[in-house]
C-alpha cells in the first residue's frame, strides 16, 4: 500500500526550498512566495515532470532522479532570473562594474 502524493505539492514545496525560501528573513516575503508558487510561471512544467515520474514508479523519488531534477533547475533559473530583472527595472540607474579589456 502506498500513500497518495500529490504532484502539485511535490512540486511547490521542492520549488520553494529550491529558491532558498527558507533563508528568506521576512516571514510576508515567505508567505506571499508560497501564495504564488501554485501559479509560478513553470511550475505547471515541473508538476508534469513529477507526475509522469510517479506514473512511471512509485519509487521514483527513492533514489537519484535526473528528469525532476533538470525541471527543478530549469524552473529555478527562470524564477531566479525573473526576480533579477524585475529588481533592476525598479532600479533609476544600473549597478556593476563595467570591464575595459586592456589593450
């Protein structure tokens, strides 16, 4: 007999340790980021990867699992990169360093 586990909440609570959620220091950032992971862009995607994962073995997530892994990554990268850009829009002017090559 195995317990029933639920693709959707798989896939929110990896996503939300993925983007380090749990480092966040305020308690409303956190809240209003597991408010929005059911409708994060990608996260349908990782949800799929899980299911299908499932329905392939319930093992699935016994050992090593590169398919949900690379989902997991791809919607990290996408998340992250989201955020950043988001944070420099709201910026009046670029932080960073610009590099001249020497000649």
């Amino acid at each position: 007999m195995h317990t029933t586990i639920s693709a959707a909440t798989m896939a929110q609570v990896l996503a939300y340790f993925a983007l380090n959620s749990s480092l966040i220091l305020n308690d409303a950032e956190r809240q209003a980021l597991m408010a929005d992971l059911p409708t994060a862009p990608g996260i349908d995607a990782l949800m799929a990867t899980i299911q299908s994962e499932l329905a392939r073995s319930v093992d699935a997530f016994a050992q090593a699992n590169t398919a949900p892994t690379q989902a997991l990554a791809t919607f990290a990268d996408a998340t992250y990169g989201s955020a950043q850009m988001l944070a420099a829009s709201d910026r009046p002017h670029a932080l960073g360093i610009v590099i001249t090559p020497a000649t």
